[in-house]
C-alpha cells in the first residue's frame, strides 16, 4: 500500500526550506506524528522551473518495528503557499522501486499555481 498526498498550505513558512524544516519538526514529535527514529536525506532539486527540495525520509510508526520510507518535495508557490507532495511506504525492496516511479510521475503531474478550469 502506497499514500500519495498533496498540500498546499502555509503552515510552516512560505519557502520550500522553512515548510520541510517545519514539517520535520511535526514528524519528530513523536506524540504528535506517531512517527519515531526518523532520518531525513535532503537533496535541493527544481520542480516546474523552481528551486524545491526532495527530502528522503526513513522511519517507523510508533510502537511497530516495519520501516518505511516517505518521499517528499517541497516547492514554493504563489501568495505565500508551499505545496508538499509525498508518497509514502513500507521498505521493501518491491515497495520501494515501485515508490520511485509513482513520486516520479507524480511530481512530472504537479502543477503549482494552477486553478480548475
């Protein structure tokens, strides 16, 4: 099972540093996550011609000894929005190949500032 989600919010910030800095901080709490032994590997990239950051997260689910694995990038839109997709998964080998290719069309698919027609 895979989630995939997409936010677009102001939570943390309005930069794509200040948003995964923030968000991160939520996932390390772990009374308020549920998510423990979190480790993050941050890569700066471009998403839709715009500087993002793609962040690498391994961890476990309280009280549950699976890891998993979580794929986000953090993009800074219009108005003082992020927008902050991730997909999500337990790591294993066959979850995580398949992982890279749902983040990677899903992040080809994401479009920043766009309203419904």
């Amino acid at each position: 099972m895979y989630d995939l989600t997409v936010k677009r919010d102001r939570t943390y910030g309005t930069t794509a540093r200040a948003a995964s800095i923030g968000q991160l901080a939520w996932y390390r709490d772990t009374s308020e996550s549920s998510m423990t032994d979190v480790e993050v590997t941050t890569h700066k990239t471009r998403q839709n011609g715009r500087d993002a950051l793609w962040l690498e997260i391994d961890y476990h689910w309280e009280k549950q000894s699976d890891p998993r694995k979580r794929l986000e990038v953090f993009v800074a839109g219009k108005a003082g929005y992020v927008y902050q997709l991730l997909v999500d998964t337990e790591a294993t080998s066959q979850r995580l190949a398949e992982q890279t290719r749902l983040f990677a069309a899903a992040r080809k698919n994401l479009l920043i500032d766009v309203t419904a027609g």
